[in-house]
C-alpha cells in the first residue's frame, strides 16, 4: 500500500498533486500546525516585561506550556502518520476558518463517512472539568490551583462553527468531537459530559470505532472538502498581544534590546546599534524591536510611532529603518503605516 504525505502550510493543492491523490487508493494528508504566533507574542511579552511584573511568571509559564503542547501534538502525529487508517482520509494540524464566526481546529479528520474534531490540551496535574463549568481545574502537585478555558465548551463552540461551514458549502457529514489531553500522569475527571475525553495515544482507536453505517461522501467530494478546508484556511493571528492581557503599552520596556546581554538600551550611531553596557555591535537590532512592536502594541507602525520606540532622534533614521525592512505600506505618505504579512511567515 502506498501512502502519500503532502506537507502544505497554506493554499492549494496543486491539481498535479490532487490528481496523484486521486490515483491511491489510501490517502493520508497533512496540514501541518501553523507557524507558532502565540509563542512568539508571548516570547516578546517575556522580553518586554519588567522583570517584576506581577505576570511575568504565568508568561513564563504559558511558554513552557505552549512549547510542550507542540511537543504533544508532535507525538500524535506519529500515530497518523503510521498509517492506523485503511481508509480514505485526510488530516488536518491547526486550520482557522470562518463560517458564522471564526474557529480554530486542533485537528481534524475528515473521510467519506464523517468528521471528527480533536480539541488538544497539554495540562498537566490533577484535572477536573464539569459540563455545566465554564472552567477547567487544575491541581498541580505543589496544591496550587489554575483555571482554564473548559474545553468541552470550547470544542462544542468549534463542532456547531465547522458545522455551520459544512452547510454553508453545501456538505452534510456527521461531525464527532473529543477532548484529548497529551499526559497519562493525572488525575482526569469529568462529569455531566457525553463529549468523551480521551488521551492522544487513544485517539487512532477512538477513530477506528467510529460507526460507518454508510458512505457519506463519495472520494472525489472528499477530496473537494479537503481542498475547500485548506483554500479556506486562514491563519490565526493573535496581535496584538494586549488584547489577550490586562496589559497597556506602556507596561512594555521601549528601545532596542541587546540579545548579547539582555538588556535595553542600544544607541543608535551612524551605521550600527551599539549595546553601551557590553559594547556589542549590530546593524540590525532594530528589527526585533520593530516586530515586537507589531506583535505586542499594534501590528502596524507608523514612522513617528517607530521613532519614539526606537528612541531616535531623527525621524529621516527611524524612516530609513523602516524601509529597509521587507515590510508593506499603506496610507499617503502623510500618514504612512507599516505592516507585516503574518499570514505569509
Ligand atoms: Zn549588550
């Protein structure tokens, strides 16, 4: 048997391609996770933070839990990539779509009997989750207690979304949901819930005994579904970050951070950045700042805006920056902003 894995972060299949799909008689696609934005917002937080921020330890630890969540949905990929499936069947990392609203799919399995919507947590401790909570609890070993979005709520909200866009693109297929948490080493309990809540190493088994009374969707509509979901998706971009944090801009340390020592301050002199405190040199220093910008207090800039972060003097250096950079404009040159094309990263 042959399998076929396409690695596609964005757009079409080309039809050459979906015509090799066509000609297997098992199909295994792959539309791997997309670029990490989360992290890298939460990573320019960390760096622009105060060292006694009173967040600055849940940053801290969001990194690590956002970092180990890759690490987990990295392991489920094995147990779809060795094949478990003897049937027609695509699977789908991380796709953001819109239909009466905006969703985001952990993963998705889609085959010519139904779709099945995996929500993936990477929490570890002891884990309670009540339907009728909006929370999710956690109890870490130490006795401290955390909360979290539920995720049943959160995959319901995603089936009745990913519903809606099947109807909406003339598609009728069952849709299943599941939880799935990376770790064995908690305790899990729930209640009041039908969603079922499963491990990653049990999902290949959860799919397998799925009922298939009867064909939904004939291949070739199958494969006009998997290549409407991947020309539908959009990544999900989460900038700026402040939307998500009780945290104003000013909250965030200005000017140029030098990566040799850690800290704030590079002078700009006419041709390079220099770190006055380790004497560290650089002509492109200012591009971290200016994306950290973009991704912390607003995702376009504007010259002036730049300058003051920048803590030029000029605003004829501060444009040149700017412009050197592979960034897009829009406005009349009076009131000219920046901006970076995050979904082409
Ligand atoms: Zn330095």
């Amino acid at each position: 048997m042959t399998k076929i894995q396409f690695s596609i972060i964005r757009g079409q299949v080309s039809s050459q391609n979906a015509i090799l799909i066509k000609k297997e008689a098992t199909l295994l696609i792959v539309k791997h996770r997309s670029f990490p934005y989360k992290l890298l917002g939460m990573e320019a937080s960390l760096r622009r933070l105060p060292q006694d921020h009173p967040q600055i330890d849940y940053f801290q630890q969001s990194i690590n839990s956002i970092k180990a969540g890759i690490g987990g949905e990295k392991s489920l990929d094995q147990y779809f990539e060795q094949d478990a499936f003897h049937e027609n069947h695509f699977v789908f990392q991380d796709i953001g779509l819109n239909s009466s609203g905006v969703f985001q799919i952990d993963y998705l399995y889609i085959n010519t009997y139904f779709a099945v919507i995996f929500e993936v947590k990477n929490i570890s401790g002891d884990i309670f989750i009540s339907n009728d909570n909006p929370r999710l609890k956690r109890v870490r070993k130490n006795g401290k207690i955390d909360y979290f979005r539920n995720p049943l709520r959160q995959v319901s909200e995603t089936t009745d979304l990913f519903n809606d866009f099947l109807i909406m693109n003339g598609f009728d297929l069952p849709v299943y949901k599941a939880v799935a948490f990376k770790q064995y080493n908690y305790a899990l309990e729930f209640e009041k819930t039908t969603i079922p809540v499963l491990s990653i190493q049990d999902i290949p088994g959860f799919i397998r005994r799925l009922p298939r009374p009867q064909k939904i969707l004939t291949p070739w509509r199958l494969i006009e579904l998997m290549e409407l979901i991947l020309n539908k998706h959009k990544n999900y971009i989460p900038f700026p970050i402040t939307n998500y944090f009780e945290i104003t801009p000013e909250e965030f340390q200005k000017v140029v951070h030098c990566e040799n020592c850690n800290t704030f301050g590079m002078r700009k002199l006419p041709r390079t950045w220099l770190c006055p405190k380790c004497g560290l040199e650089s002509n492109t220093a200012h591009i971290q700042a200016i994306h950290d910008y973009c991704m912390l207090i607003n995702p376009q800039i504007s010259n002036e805006e730049c300058r003051k972060f920048l803590n030029l003097k000029d605003s004829n250096t501060s444009s040149r920056l700017l412009r050197s950079m592979d960034l897009l404009k829009k406005g009349s040159s009076q009131k000219r902003f920046y901006y970076l094309d995050y979904q082409k990263l």
